[in-house]
C-alpha cells in the first residue's frame, strides 16, 4: 500500500511525468481541480474520483464525516 502525500508532492509528481507542460500549468490545473471538487463537497455535493472511490460528507449529530 502506498503512502499518502501531500498536495505539494502530487503536484512535483505529476509535474516530473508531464514533461510537455510546464511546471506552473500543472501547479494550476491540480489546484483548479482541487478547488472544484472542495466547493462541490462544501455544497453537500458528491465527488467520484475513478478508481479511488466516492467521497461526501455525512452529517450526524454533533459531527461532520468524511466518505
């Protein structure tokens, strides 16, 4: 199983595998994407990111959880 990263990491990953972009497009389309899928959730939306499963917030009594 492998380890989480942080969103800088993913960033400078996925910048290493994209030679034909530069560093600063791929910086801006991971933060976009980002973005969008954190006003979607705040929005009692739901997100599917393929092959990583569903995600949505599930309001109980006294807390906010996290699918």
């Amino acid at each position: 199983m492998q380890q989480a990263i942080n969103k800088s990491e993913f960033i400078s990953n996925l910048s290493a595998n994209c030679d034909n972009m530069a560093d600063t497009v791929v910086d801006d389309a991971v933060r976009e994407i980002l973005n969008l899928m954190t006003h979607t959730l705040a929005n009692d939306g739901r997100v599917e990111v393929r092959g990583f499963g569903h995600h949505w917030l599930k309001y109980g009594s006294s807390s906010l959880r996290f699918h």
